[in-house]
C-alpha cells in the first residue's frame, strides 16, 4: 500500500472534536472543484484554485485534505450523490439498466468523471451506497458476491468507455462527417471485393442504428445477459 492511500480521507471524521470550528466544509470544497472541472477539465482542479474558489489561502486548504489524490477521491464521491437509489420492485436487469442510465447522464453532465471510474473508482460514502443499492438489486440473482461485484464494474467500464466515445465523437463534429464518409466509402469497396464474405454478410445484415440512447441500452442489455442476467429488459 502507499504511504498514503486518498481513500484515507473517509477514515478521518469531517471536524475533529477539538479545536476551532472548520471555516469550510468537504461539500463546500467538492461543490467548488466541481464548478472547476465542469468548466475547465479536472487539470484545471489543483489545491490552490479550489481554495481560491472558496475564498481561502492554498495553504488552509490542507486542514480538510492531505493530498490532491483525496481532492479527487472527494469530487468523484460526491458525484455519485446524483444517482436515484430509491427502491425498486422490477426485475434486476430493468433496475441495473436504469442505473446504467442514470450512471451514463450522471458522465454527460461531469465529462471529467468517466475516465476516472475506469482508473480510481471511488470508496467513499455516496459509492459505497451505490453499491449496496447494486447489490440489492441483484439479490435474487443466484451468482456468487464477487461475481455481482465483478458484473457492476464491468457494467461502469462499459458505461465509462460508452460515454467516452460520445464525447470524444461530440468533439469531432468538425470532421465528424468527412470521415463518415471516407469509412463507409472504404466498407463498400470491401464488401463489393468479395475477399471477405462472412465480415461482408454481417455488415450487410445489420439495422440501422438507432439513437445513442437506443444503442446503449441494447450494450447493456447484451452484456447482462451474458453475465448471467437474460431477464427481456424494455427500453422504458
């Protein structure tokens, strides 16, 4: 382990029981980063501008965080706030589904988080209640609990990648449409070769694509029910 872990901050209690009373709060510095990252890129997000967001000296800031590696832990945590966990009664694919969704909105609305999920997930308090609302969900599912655990990771991965590949593709709208055409101009004469019939015979075979929403339900669709979960799942 690290000399210092960032989830360490979730050991500390928020104000310790002697001693002034804090100036700040860890909502007040989370909701500050945030501004910064939704703006300007989480490279934007240092120690300093966060202080500076919440009138504070640079310095002052190190009586709430440690590190910066925690300042992310914390912005990261305090995200996943966003989701709805209430209580569901419909079966587990429907109810993993609309977290995906939920998960998937949450990325759109925060472009700097969904790279992070796939390299330093979260432990904190609003992740850790994600989970066991997770988990809760797939409680009838006959699967062992490292199998769940490793099925919602791999659910977030593909939600991640899914996003980032929007947003990468909302980025190149400039040139978005030239390379369209460029890839489907390459693909007929390809089909039209002959030297590859059965690549040839799926492209040919599929549907047009539907919207982005469409198209990540049935991504997550599928990969439920590989992992097990087959249950129909409707797009409501």
């Amino acid at each position: 382990m690290p000399s210092h872990d960032h989830v360490d901050i979730w050991l500390r209690p928020e104000r310790s029981g002697v001693g002034p009373k804090p100036e700040h709060s860890r909502a007040g510095i989370a909701a500050a980063a945030i501004e910064i990252a939704d703006r300007d890129g989480l490279a934007a997000v240092s120690i300093r501008r966060v202080a500076a967001g919440i009138g504070a000296g640079g310095a002052s800031l190190y009586r709430y965080l440690k590190s910066h590696d925690e300042l992310i832990e914390l912005i990261v945590d305090t995200v996943s706030s966003e989701y709805d966990l209430d209580p569901s009664d419909a079966p587990p694919p429907m109810q993993l589904l609309n977290l995906a969704r939920q998960g998937r909105a949450i990325m759109h609305r925060h472009p700097w988080l969904a790279p992070l999920l796939l390299t330093r997930p979260s432990m904190g308090p609003n992740t850790l209640r994600y989970l066991e609302r997770v988990l809760s969900a797939m409680e009838s599912v006959d699967m062992p609990g490292p199998a769940k655990l490793q099925t919602v990771a791999m659910m977030t991965a593909i939600t991640s990648a899914y996003v980032q590949n929007e947003l990468a593709s909302a980025d190149n709208t400039g040139t978005a449409l030239d390379g369209e055409n460029v890839r489907l101009k390459y693909l007929s004469k390809v089909i039209q070769s002959g030297n590859y019939p059965l690549f040839a015979g799926a492209l040919t075979g599929q549907h047009p694509p539907g919207s982005p929403e469409e198209v990540f339900t049935t991504v997550i669709t599928n990969y439920l029910a590989g992992a097990g979960l087959p249950a129909a799942v409707g797009s409501a």
